[in-house]
C-alpha cells in the first residue's frame, strides 16, 4: 500500500481504495481533467459508481463517491472561497 514516498493510510484505503496522491495523478492533473475540465472528471466518477452498483459492488461504489466528494471539496470548494 504504498505510493511513491509514503505508505497509504489505512484511513485513505478504507475511504477511497487509493492514496490523495493517487487521485490527483490519477484523476485531478489527468489529461481527461485537462481536456474535458474537473466536472466531466467528477461526472465520470459517479458514472463510474452507478456502473459498478449494477454487479452489487457496493464497497467500490461507495469509493468511488468519496473520491468525487474529495475532489469537490479539494478542487471546487476551495477554489470558489
């Protein structure tokens, strides 16, 4: 469970299955994000989520939330005072 320098906390895989590092490689500075913007990223989460709720994967979906909610607050929230 590690990501580079640091080893992922149990908080961070137990809420969104990755590390905060993770998520902002691998979805807020991703070329989608940067071609399509942090909503249709946000979008494509939750589309994501209803995907996975179809086989019964609650956990994952519920993962999935956290990192479209994370994102909101880090990306959106902050950045609209």
């Amino acid at each position: 469970m590690s990501n580079g320098d640091r080893e992922m906390t149990n908080e961070e895989f137990l809420m969104f299955g990755m590390d905060e590092q993770s998520i902002r490689e691998q979805y807020i500075n991703s070329i989608t994000t940067q071609l399509s913007g942090i909503e249709m990223t946000i979008m494509s989460i939750l589309s994501d989520a209803q995907h996975v709720l179809e086989f019964g994967d609650k956990e994952r979906a519920r993962k999935y939330m956290n990192i479209a909610k994370y994102i909101i607050s880090e990306e959106l929230m902050d950045k609209r005072g």
